[in-house]
C-alpha cells in the first residue's frame, strides 16, 4: 500500500518557501531592469478600459458597459460583471449575481443562492479562485459556497468559460474567478460607508433566532509616493436573518388498492442567521514600468445558526391504524384519518463556524526586458466545523402513550402541502414528555431508548500554490509572443463526521419533563397549528442528556485525509495575424500535468479499524486553442478547442471503506465467492476529462449601448466517474474467524473512471439601451436565455437513467432598468427548469456524491424568482454622495419543490423561503 505522510502545515510551510524562492527570484532579476529593450505590449485584457462618451462611470447601466468592454477585450469565451460603484456589485450575494449570467445556475440552499452550475454540469466540475487563485472549499468537495465571499469586498467577477494554458487553475465547465481592486487603478483616493436594515417576510416562525438584520461596511482606497503605491481596505460585517416552512414527505406507499397515501412526513419550521465579518486588504506597489508587487488577503469569520423545530408524524408506515371508509381519487386517497398516531415533536439546532483565509503575493520584474518574469504566491485555508443536534418530545414512550395517543386526519393536495388536523394541543407542555416515542434508539442506551441524535462534522482544508512564468516576443509567423511557466500546488483536506452519538437521559429515566419554555412554533403552515418550544442546545449544555458515542463503521470510512500534489508546465503562443483582411487574435497552448494523490483513513468494521493508505502518480496532457477574429466593425467570431480536465470529488477519492470477511468462503479460489467485501472510495480515480468545443458570435453596438452574442458548446466527456464492483486488495487485513483465506483480494462498490458522454448547448445574450432607438434616455434590458443537453449516464451503464446534477434544461434571466441623475430602479427575473439537486433538510448533506441512484438526489421542478431594487444618489448639494436603496430578493416567494418520480400527487418537498428585504444607505467620500 502507498503511504505518504499528511501534515497540516504542509501547504503553510510551502507558502514560506514559495515567497522565499520568489525573493530569490527577485533578486538577480532586478539586474534585467538595466538591460531594457522594446517595451512589451500590455494584455489586452489587463488593459484600462475606456468607455466611449455616452457611457456613464457607475451605476447599473454603466457596470453593464463595462462588462460588456471587458467581454469585447478578451480572446477568449467569458462572461464579465463589474462592480457598479466602490464595493457594490449588482447585487448583495455573489451567488445571485452569478445567476443572471448565461448559463449559470443556482442551487438555493435554505432560501439563499450558494453553489453555482455552469454550464449545465454541477460545482464539482468548476474551479473558483480570488485573483487567479484557486480556492478551498467549506464542504466535503470542491464546490466553492459562494455565501463565504461577500459581493461587496470584490470589484469583478469573471466567468471564463474556454480554456487557456496560462491560467493556474481552470476546471471543465469553467472557471469563475472573483477579483479585488487595484487600488492604482482608482488613480485617486476614494472612500465609502454603508449600512442596510434587513428582514424577511416570514417573521419570526420560531423563537430564539432574530428575525431582523443588518449588513454594514466601509471601503477605503488611497494612493501614496506619486501614485507609486496603493492600498485598498474593504471591511464587511452582515447578521442576515433567513426563514422557512418546509414540508418533506417520507414517501407514498401505496394500499390494497394501489393508491397512493402518505408514509409519514417530517415538517420543519426555520429561523437563521448569517453571522459574517470579512476583512479584504490589498497592496499594490509599482516604482515604474518594469517593477510591480501586488499583496492581497481575504479573511472571514462565518457563522450560521439555524433552530428548526416541527414534527415528524409516522403514519402509513408505522403502528398507526388507517382508518375505513375512505374514497380513492384518480389513484390516490386524497383525504385520511390515522389513529394511534404517535408524533416526534423535534427541537433542533444546526451551527457552523467557518473561517477561510486567502493569502497572495504577485511579483512582477523586469517587465521591459526581453525576458519579463512574474511569480505568484498564495495560501488558502478554510477551518469548519458543524454540530447538528436534534431532541425528541412525544405523548408516549416506544410506541406506548402515556395517557392516548394522538387521531391525525390528512388531506393531500396534489402539487401543494398538504393539510394535517391533529386532535392534541401541542402547544401545550403538559401532553408532552422528552421520549423515544417511536421506539427508534437502542435499547441498551441509558433509559433505554434515545432522546435525539447529536453529529459533529469537522473540516481542514489548505492549498498552497506557486506559479513562475515569463514571455517572449516572437513577431514570427502570425504568432505575436510565447509564454511559458510552471505551477505547482499542494493541497491538503481531512473531513468527517467525529464525533457524534446518541443522547439519553442522564439519570437513567425512560422520559424527562421538557425544558423551559421559550414560546411556540408556528406550523399552521401545513395545518398543525402551534407547537411548544425550548431551546435544544441550552437543555443539551445543562447535562439533563447523557452523550453516547455512535462508533458505527460507515461513520468511519467516510472519514478521509486527501493530499495532492499537482505541477503545471505550460507553454502558449500568442496569435496576432491575419486571415486575409480579417485579423485574428488569440493563443495556442499546452498544459503539462503531473499529479500525486494520496489518502489516509481507516478502513472499518464494526469495532476492527485497519489504518489504510493508497494514491496514484500519473500525467495528463491538456492542449487548447483560441481564436478571435474581427469579422466586421465590433463583430467577433471566437472560437475554442480544448481538453478541459476536472479533479475528482475528494469524498470519492478517500481510501478509507467498510469491509466485511465470511470465514465460510475463507477456501473460496475465485472472486466471485472472495471471503472479502466492502465499499468506499478508490485513491486512484483520475480526473474527468473533456475535448470541448466553443464557438460564439458577438456583435456590440456602438457607443456601448449594448450586445447580442450566440454562443455553442459540445463538451465530450473522455471518462465519467461512477459506483461499480471493482476488485480491491485485503492485504493487511484481519481475519476475523476461522483459517487464513486463500484470496486477499475482494470485490467492493467504489467509483471507477467509466464511459463518459456528451454535454452541449447553446446560449444567447442580449443587453440593450433604449438610447439605440430613440432619444429616451435610461431604460435598458439585459436578458440571456441557455439551453443544455446531457447523453451522460451518471450511475454507469444498466443503472437507469437520470439527468447529472445540476443540469438544467432551460435557465433564462431579464433585467429591465431605468436610470436618470441619481435614481436607478430595476427588476430581475430569473427562470430554472427542473434540475436534479440534494435537497438540504437539516445540516450537512449526505456525502455519497452522485455515483450511485441512493446519493439523496430528487429532482427540483423549475422554479422562477423575482428580485427588485430602487435607489437614489444625491449628486449634489448638501447630500452629494449620498445613496439610498431597497432591494428585495425572491420578491414572489417562489418556493422550492420536487415530486417523488414527477407525480404531483406525491410531493416529496416543498419549501417556502419568504421575500427578503433591505433597506439601507451609502455614503462616499
């Protein structure tokens, strides 16, 4: 077995290397500035841009023109959005900016928009980075959760959605690379504070969470030594109250006739809030032409509190007795009264603490030479942990009432919640007691039965990354310059659930009077009125409950550490030609890449732990090309061909898995009947990988008053990965019982590289000014449209068949603005069709992925959300810099919900989240 040593500090100590070689770098380089020849032409898209004389400098519109410039600049298929005014990018969460992207999608998780699907294909298979850097991540993977990077501390974000060999991390949907401000850039000073007021509709559903907010913040940019050094400082503090009413079915069995009613159901009401304060301070340092440094950090302190409180009501699935005499309606029984039921009344409550940390250095030398140098330094960590705990209260104790238990009528309504009538009061403490009313824990448990469950998730994850390049200029052969450099990465990441259990009666007693009560729930949502509440976390801290591990052997093996080393040689020739008349731009380029992956972990049954250890070394070669040609005056036909690649999931590439050993086939000779068993994840999965073909059409209007732009993709997936039965070794391995077997090796369920498949689609943009047609001024709509196919088969051949996730069919946005002097006002509309997607109820998702039919996947029906936001900027006067704006998001209360197989009768989740509002003001200096 492979063993390589994990270390925390790996990436850390890198970091100190890393800036000591780029010193050294520095240092002999600095001799080149002497030896000056022709200056090197500046990239075009790193050049200043220059808006013509109808565009105005900030604003919506002017963010849109600007965009537009950035998009128009670039050789390559991007999609741009620019900050409207200093530390305001369109809106107040980069996730639901992201959104109104072409082909970019959301998942909303408990109400806010937090990972993105590019291009139809899910977060794993994209790359984020701030300023080039790629990025760790807060869950169990590599989808960045854009809720840890406040929209108002970045000054761009671009979507590159081809390929380059230059860049330092790209991934096979794309990359979305958020950016903070230059602060020589400004050219002069500017500074800016804010403050806004925030709540949601839905109130206060449930006590012990506020159900107002604030956001507040301050942005300062300065320049020094004759504009020869800069500093900006951004300083963001949010406490954003979120709510909502979810109903969630166990699933519909069906009766003697074949009609569908309800098994049970497990209904929440939430209250939450987003505690985040977030420090972003850059450097940036330029004497002259051939010497520049630029120094940014981001670091952020994130909490989230959710409490849920609701019921969990056993019913067609359970010891409760349907009773006779009801009617079946177009195959299902659309209303039913259940006696002997016993709810679960739940008080629960889910924490997470996360702190990210992203360090860069950048140093550029002897710019003016023939041979420039650049060096990139940067560090980026992430420390998380999240406890979920969950406490049961209930009329009787395993399925016996303490007096009588409960007759519950259901009224189902196909596409809508259904409607649940109790016959107790349960607001009312006396009815109830802390219990197992269902019988659910073991019964060796202190009082012989459990009261809730308790998890703990934590999570380390760092990068460290250094990159070296330098250019040449060719002016040969239609080929302006070459590019050539090497980035090496060394990432480290542990994740798991350690430790959790069970909780139980302290004293031993089968039940406990409940906690103090701090006011009620209000679950009239679906019909159940008003349930007692307490607080969970409080109760657990005043030791009424004893804690007993859970030490069960799936807990273990989905533990892992995973640590990769990847080195990037890349070369790429600059194009500057062109093809008869027509010029053509763009590059041609080659990506190198070495990889060394390895993991640790254990490998579990029951109470035996084998400490395990595997990985892999391998090379993949990823070539591209760009071309942009100048069809027309302002029309450009860009086009890419690429290997695009994308890193597995880290969950599937742990080491550790559960196992098992049959003594009765220890003198088996064949596989077939290998005394060995298990399942886990497999070190040696390599990456997904595509030929990508891009091709788009723009056309930009004069005077930036807008574009329209066509855009094609087919992306050929070389490999899918997936959960088959493989072989594995059991060297090392106990023999539990019985004679030394003949084999060591067994046949397990992992996920393997298999068949790939095809992704394509195609995309459409127009953004437009009313100035294009007519003398009105300030009205203007922006609206793209994006249609995806997938042939993927992401559970493997013979397993069904399901849309990837993620991947939505139809995603369409519009923007309609109007604005004059200093009022803007505009109105968002963004439309998702249905799209596979983990319903997050309460905590951490499952941590399966997507390689097996079980993962916890349901498909989400399309979805349309209405957003809204008006200002006014004083422009003048004794108020000049003063703005004062509301915005307000999911403004239609669009609630999130799926079906079990399509079947509306059979509503599976569904989720109202409430409009959010915000209502605040800026003022620069």
């Amino acid at each position: 077995m492979h063993t390589t040593d994990h270390t925390r500090y790996s990436a850390r100590q890198f970091l100190q290397r890393g800036l000591f070689a780029g010193l050294l770098l520095a240092q002999p380089a600095a001799s080149l500035l002497a030896q000056t020849t022709t200056p090197t032409t500046e990239k075009k898209e790193d050049a200043p841009l220059i808006l013509d004389t109808f565009t105005v400098t900030a604003g919506f519109a002017g963010s849109l023109a600007a965009a537009a410039e950035k998009k128009q600049n670039s050789n390559m298929i991007i999609e741009v959005i620019t900050a409207e005014d200093l530390g305001k990018l369109p809106d107040v969460s980069i996730a639901d900016t992201l959104t109104r992207l072409p082909g970019l999608a959301a998942q909303r998780t408990n109400g806010r928009a937090q990972q993105i699907s590019l291009r139809g294909m899910g977060p794993d298979f994209s790359i984020a980075t701030l300023n080039g850097r790629e990025q760790v991540s807060t869950n169990l993977n590599r989808g960045v959760e854009f809720d840890q990077y406040p929209a108002d501390l970045l000054n761009e974000v671009e979507v590159i959605k081809s390929s380059r060999a230059d860049l330092s991390a790209q991934g096979l949907s794309g990359t979305i690379n958020m950016k903070t401000v230059r602060p020589l850039s400004k050219g002069r000073r500017q500074g800016a504070v804010y403050a806004n007021y925030e709540f949601n509709e839905l109130g206060q559903l449930t006590p012990g969470v506020d159900e107002t907010g604030y956001r507040s913040g301050l942005h300062y940019i300065d320049q020094f030594m004759d504009g020869k050094l800069g500093i900006a400082l951004g300083y963001s503090v949010v406490n954003s109250p979120w709510a909502g009413q979810q109903f969630q079915a166990w699933g519909y069995p069906t009766d003697g006739s074949n009609a569908y009613v309800l098994g049970g159901t497990k209904s929440y009401v939430r209250n939450s809030i987003i505690d985040r304060t977030a420090l972003m301070f850059v450097v940036q340092y330029k004497p002259d032409d051939n010497f520049e440094v630029n120094f940014d950090l981001y670091r952020s302190d994130f909490q989230e509190k959710q409490l849920l409180r609701g019921m969990e009501i056993p019913l067609w699935w359970s010891g409760a007795a349907a009773q006779p005499g009801y009617s079946v309606t177009n195959g299902y029984v659309p209303s039913m009264t259940f006696n002997n039921v016993q709810p679960v009344v739940r008080n629960d409550a889910f924490v997470r603490d996360a702190t990210p940390l992203a360090l860069g250095a950048n140093i550029k030398i002897a710019q003016r030479s023939t041979w420039p140098i650049e060096v990139d330094v940067s560090y980026s960590k992430i420390e998380r942990t999240d406890r979920n705990i969950e406490t049961w209260s209930g009329v009787g104790f395993r399925g016996t009432p303490f007096t009588t238990a409960d007759a519950v009528r259901v009224d189902l309504r196909p596409g809508t919640i259904p409607q649940l009538t109790t016959t107790k009061n349960y607001a009312d403490g006396s009815v109830l007691r802390l219990s197992d009313p269902q019988g659910w824990g073991p019964t060796s448990l202190p009082g012989g039965g459990m009261h809730g469950y308790q998890k703990y998730f934590t999570a380390y994850d760092e990068l460290g990354s250094v990159r070296a390049s330098t250019m040449h200029e060719l002016n040969k052969w239609g080929f302006k310059s070459f590019d050539a450099g090497i980035v090496y990465t060394d990432r480290y990441k542990r994740d798991g659930e350690k430790p959790s259990g069970f909780i139980s009666p302290a004293n031993g007693s089968n039940t406990l009077p409940l906690p103090p009560k701090i006011g009620t729930t209000d679950m009239s949502f679906m019909g159940l009125g008003q349930i007692y509440a307490y607080d969970p976390l409080a109760a657990f801290a005043n030791g009424i409950w004893a804690y007993t591990p859970n030490n069960d052997s799936g807990i273990v093996a989905n533990r892992y550490q995973i640590r990769e080393k990847v080195t990037q040689y890349f070369g790429k020739l600059n194009i500057d030609s062109k093809m008869g008349n027509v010029p053509v731009g763009g590059d041609l380029g080659i990506r190198l890449i070495h990889t060394d992956q390895s993991s640790k972990g254990y490998s579990a049954n029951g109470a035996n732990l084998t400490r395990v250890s595997d990985g892999d070394k391998y090379w993949t070669v990823a070539p591209n090309l760009n071309l942009s040609f100048l069809a027309a005056e302002r029309t450009y036909v860009r086009f890419g061909l690429s290997r695009q690649i994308a890193r597995p999931r880290m969950f599937d590439l742990r080491a550790s898995r559960t196992w098992g050993y049959n003594p009765a086939n220890a003198a088996a000779p064949t596989l077939q009947n290998s005394p060995w068993s298990g399942g886990g994840g497999n070190s040696k999965l390599r990456p997904w990988e595509s030929d990508s073909l891009d091709l788009s059409i723009e056309r930009y209007f004069k005077d930036n008053r807008g574009y329209f732009a066509v855009a094609g993709f087919v992306k050929k997936l070389q490999n899918y990965i997936y959960e088959q039965r493989s072989v594995a070794d059991f060297t090392g391995y106990p023999v539990l019982s019985g004679p030394e077997p003949v084999l060591r090796q067994g046949i397990v369920s992992q996920p393997v590289n298999g068949q790939g498949g095809s992704i394509k689609g195609l995309e459409v943009t127009l953004n437009l000014s009313s100035e294009m047609f007519s003398d009105i001024k300030g009205f203007g709509v922006t609206m793209n449209g994006a249609y995806t196919d997938s042939s993927i088969a992401p559970w493997g051949p013979g397993n069904g068949t399901a849309p990837i996730q993620g991947l939505s069919r139809k995603v369409a946005n519009m923007t309609v603005y109007y604005e004059t002097g200093g009022f803007s006002a505009r109105v968002s509309d963004r439309y998702r069709s249905e799209n596979r997607q983990y319903i997050t109820t309460f905590g951490v998702p499952n941590p399966g992925g997507d390689v097996n039919p079980n993962g916890g996947f349901s498909v989400a029906q399309p979805e349309n959300i209405i957003d809204a936001q008006v200002s006014y900027s004083f422009n003048k006067g004794a108020l000049k810099g003063l703005t004062v704006l509301a915005t307000a998001y999911n403004l239609n209360n669009e609630p999130l919900i799926t079906y079990d197989n399509d079947d509306p009768r059979r509503v599976i989740n569904y989720q109202y989240y409430g409009a959010s509002y915000s209502l605040g003001a800026s003022y620069k200096f």
